[in-house]
C-alpha cells in the first residue's frame, strides 16, 4: 500500500501561515483548525 502526500493549493498555504504570524494562532491551534498535522504545517 503506497501512502500518498497530501498537496495544498498555493491560497491554503497563505492562509495556514496567516493564521500563525498575523492571526495569533499557536501552530498547534492552527494545524487543528485546518485538520493536517502540525509539521504539514
């Protein structure tokens, strides 16, 4: 059984991070409310 990555769109990605440097979310918060784990993050 081959495990395949995950990809995110360029937008997802602008996002999670803004949740983290401008929104004030803990990584950890952040990758909860957006359901992939913490070092996707």
């Amino acid at each position: 059984m081959v495990k395949r990555r995950r990809s995110f769109a360029t937008e997802f990605k602008r996002e999670a991070a803004s949740l983290v440097l401008n929104q004030g979310y803990s990584v950890e918060e952040a990758s909860r409310s957006l359901e992939i784990g913490e070092t996707a993050l």
